[in-house]
C-alpha cells in the first residue's frame, strides 16, 4: 500500500460506515468476510478532510482501470443515496 494504510475522506467515511452497518445482515458467508475485512482495515484508516486527500487516492465516483488477466476493465465506484443505500455497487 502507497500510503502504509487506507486513507478515505471524513464525509466518505461516514458514508461507507452505514452501508457496511446496513450490509452485516447480509447472509452470505464470502459478503459477511469481505465486510469484515473492510471493518478491520478501517480501523487502522487515516480518516482527512477533503482537501488533505492526496490526488491520486480512489474515491467515490472515481473513474478507474483494473487489470486482470492482461484486461482492462473500466470501472467507476459508485453510491447513490439515500435509496440505494441497501445496494452499494460498482459498474
């Protein structure tokens, strides 16, 4: 990691803290580890105001590029509030 650990914005992460609360009922074994892994790398976190976030740090309705497989995949991490609360996805 760039950064020795995970760096989100505050409002960011107020936003991500209740999607994962509403997201823990989920019953699925593989989404409950995933969120349990997100929880724990939260807490080591630097939580910054939106001007200390560097410029190169993903966030929320950024545009990025995955590689897998020799694949480019475009992808864009997405929320929309307050309906979509329950379904946090990317496209």
């Amino acid at each position: 990691m760039k950064y020795g650990s995970l760096i989100i914005e505050k409002k960011e992460y107020v936003l991500l803290k209740r999607i994962l609360n509403i997201s823990s009922y989920a019953k699925d074994f593989d989404t409950q580890r995933a969120i349990k892994c997100l929880n724990d790398n939260l807490k080591n976190a630097q939580i910054l105001d939106e001007e200390d976030v560097p410029k190169d740090v993903i966030r929320f309705n950024s545009n990025i590029l995955v590689e897998f497989n020799e694949n480019l995949t475009p992808l864009t991490a997405l929320y929309s509030m307050p309906t979509m609360l329950k379904f946090p996805s990317f496209s």
